[in-house]
C-alpha cells in the first residue's frame, strides 16, 4: 500500500510540476503584452508550484504592474521562503524592496534593499570579473540611495550614489564601446549632478552622452539626452 502510494503521489508530483511550466511559458509569453492573461497564467502555475522561486518572482512583478500591490506583497514574501541561493536572495529582497517602497514602507523599504546589497557584495567579492554581478551591487547601491533620498537622508544617499558611481565608472571604462555601461555612467553622473550642485557632474554626463552620438551607440530612445545634459550643464555653472 505504501509504495503504491508513493509511486502515485511521485506521478502527480512530476505532473504537477509540468503543467505548472507549460503555464509558466504561457504567462511569459503573454508578459508585456498582455498583463491580465500574464496574471492568469503565472497564478496557475504559483498553485501548483508554490515554491518555485523565479515563478513567485515573476508573478510578484506582475501583481505590481497591475497595481496590486498586496497580491505583490505575498508573492514576493513566497520568492523569499523558496530562494536558494545569494543571487535568489538578491532578487527576492529586491523585488520585496520594490513593492515596499511603492506600497510607501520606506523603513522596511530600506531593510530589504540592504539585504539585497549584503547578497550582492558578497557575490560581486567572490567574483570580481563577473561583470554582471559588478552592475547588480551597482543596481542595489542605487536602491538604496533612492529610499534614503525619499527618507531625507542626502548624507547618506550621496554614499551610495558614490559607490554606484565608483563601480559604473569601472565597467564604462572597461569597455568603451559597451552601450548599456555607458548609459548607466550618464544616469550615475545625474544622480550625482542632482546631489552636488556645480560639481562639474552634469557636464561629465554631457561628455559621455556627445560620445555616444559621435559613435552612433546612443539609443534611438535615448536621443534627447544630451540636450536635456546640456541645459543641466549650462546651469550647474
């Protein structure tokens, strides 16, 4: 009776997980095009498989651009309980750090962004060439820098913004021609330029954005940056 069972309950196990991924491609196929089918998709495959991470993850997302923001709330709550690994941890606090701050929880806001940094610093010491873990501790930096603006805290916001910068400045230069690193020195020059007037910040921005247009790396979307730097580095003078 017992292997029997077993061998049933194993059966439904696997099934289980399977038809909780064809949900899951459903729901990704559907994200970003249609948010509601999204939904409907990701919450199939969440009751089926509750403790699969990047489905928690997902569907918390999901429930925040749909404005639900409880819902995102105890999505993100289950990406948390199902994360593994330091890299899953970064994310779940990250996405919790998210919808606390929408949801105006700036403290607790706060304390999941740093949760979040903890994981990402310890991921990006253990790998000091992964570059994408370079721009992930970046990310969080920055995180974190935006509460403590919310919260008043501009002494401590200016650090964080300074350890972005420090690590944006490092991956810009390690490869020039890289579009995306270079954009996010622009924006680190601009949190920096709004935090210390006449620095000079805006006009290094402004440097950089007239070098991607000299090279045809700026994108389409982007094309009315360096007009907007221009008129921040006329008056940061």
């Amino acid at each position: 009776m017992d292997e029997a069972f077993n061998i049933l309950q194993d059966d439904a196990e696997q099934g289980a997980a399977v038809t909780a991924e064809r949900w899951r491609r459903l729901g990704a196929l559907a994200n970003g095009i249609d948010t509601t089918r999204a939904l409907t998709a990701y919450e199939a495959a969440f009751r089926l498989q509750p403790g699969d991470f990047w489905i928690c993850i997902e569907l918390a997302r999901l429930y925040r651009q749909a404005g639900n923001l409880p819902g995102a709330l105890k999505a993100a709550e289950a990406g948390e309980k199902a994360a593994r690994t330091e890299r899953e941890q970064s994310v779940a606090a990250t996405e919790m750090g998210q919808v606390l701050a929408d949801m105006g929880e700036l403290g607790q806001a706060l304390e999941a962004y740093d949760l979040a940094l903890v994981a990402d610093k310890s991921i990006a010491s253990t790998n000091p060439q992964n570059t994408e873990a370079q721009r992930d501790l970046s990310v969080s930096h920055n995180k974190v820098g935006d509460v403590q603006v919310a919260q008043g805290d501009l002494a401590g916001a200016l650090v964080s913004y300074r350890a972005r910068h420090a690590i944006a400045e490092r991956l810009a230069a390690s490869d020039a021609s890289h579009a995306g690193w270079q954009r996010d020195l622009i924006v680190s020059y601009a949190k920096l330029g709004e935090m210390e007037p006449g620095a000079g910040w805006w006009a290094k921005g402004l440097a950089v954005a007239e070098a991607m247009v000299a090279k045809g790396t700026l994108a389409p979307r982007d094309a009315g940056i360096p007009d907007y730097l221009r008129e921040k580095a006329a008056a940061d003078q």
